[in-house]
C-alpha cells in the first residue's frame, strides 16, 4: 500500500458545492488538516462545507454558515475526516477572495 501526502490550497468562492478535492480512483484519503483563513482584514465571513459520498450520492453538511472573523482561522473538521474514492471535499464562502482554505491529504493506494 503506497502512501502519498497532498496539499491542497484554494481561495474560496460564492458558488454552492464548489469541489475542492476529490480523492482519486481507487485510493482512500484521510483529511488530517483543513484550515479556512479569513483574509479579509475588516468583514467576518460565512463558510460552508459539505462532503459527497459518491456511493451513495448524497451530500452531508460539514459545517454549515460557519462564521470565521475577519483576520482569523477556523479548523471545521474536528478531527480526520475519511474519504473514499470518487468522494469530493466541497466547501465556498459567502463573498468571494475573503476565505483560504488549505488541507493536508493522506491519500492511500
């Protein structure tokens, strides 16, 4: 079994549902860090984020306007977060070029 290590980092945008990882074919990836930074120095900021089970072709909110003040950061996985193959990581915000987010991705093959 081959382990990979992967960054992923993305300004977020307004448009719901906005993919911003998917864990390849026939590989499992374990979310062990997902930071969302507001770099907007004076509006708080809404995030949402949603995982998609491709198996089961459903969605399942992971937070849900979650706030994160101006300046600062938000952890919203509490811990790891398993995805298998064909799932999407989704997340947006509610104003464009104010949310980063960055994940640490252990994809396992």
């Amino acid at each position: 079994m081959a382990e990979t290590f992967k960054n992923v980092v993305a300004d977020l945008g307004t448009t719901a549902d906005t993919t911003i990882y998917t864990t390849p074919a026939s590989t499992t990836s374990i979310v062990i860090h997902c930071q969302v930074s507001n770099v907007d120095g004076t509006n708080d900021q809404d995030l949402n984020m949603t995982l998609y089970d491709s198996s089961a072709t459903a969605d399942a909110s992971i937070v849900s306007t979650l706030l994160v003040p101006a300046d600062g950061a938000v952890n919203p996985i509490g811990g790891k977060l398993v995805l298998e193959a064909s799932d999407e990581l989704r997340a947006w915000a509610g104003a464009t070029g104010d949310l980063e987010i960055t994940l640490g991705i252990l994809e396992l093959t």
